[in-house]
C-alpha cells in the first residue's frame, strides 16, 4: 500500500522532533545539515574517483556509520 505524501511528511517531522530531544530546533539543524553535506560529498566522491573534492580516508559518511554505537570514539583523535 503506497503513503501518502502528507502522512511521510508527518512521520519524517515526528521523527525529527524525537531525535533532537529537548534541543533547539535552531541549533539542531546545524547538526543536520552538517551530516547532510558530509553524506553528500561523500557519495560524490564515491561515485567519481576524479572529483574535485578529496575525502580523506576514515572521513567519509560510510567510514562514520561504521563507527555507530561506539561511544569510546569522541574520546580519540
């Protein structure tokens, strides 16, 4: 059964409100556009091997998903 494009904009905004808490909106989308730009430079960068923007390795969106759950990792450099 399709959504309809109402009920996907209130689950997404149902969403978001739980995940940032009793954060600012203002300052919550600061956050969310950073990883939104870093998952698509990454992709870009993915997807073509000569762009022109260069995505250190270990820096990339894939490389952080991967490290979800860890909570050691704000503690190293």
């Amino acid at each position: 059964m399709a959504i309809k494009k109402t009920e996907l904009y209130s689950s997404l905004w149902a969403s978001c409100n739980a995940l940032r808490g009793g954060m600012d909106a203002s300052q919550y989308k600061d956050y969310v556009l950073t990883l939104l730009f870093l998952k698509y430079v990454s992709d870009k960068a993915k997807a073509n091997p000569y762009a022109m923007i260069e995505v250190p390795e270990g820096a990339s969106f894939d490389d952080m998903i991967k490290l979800k759950g860890n909570k050691d990792q704000a503690q190293r450099q």
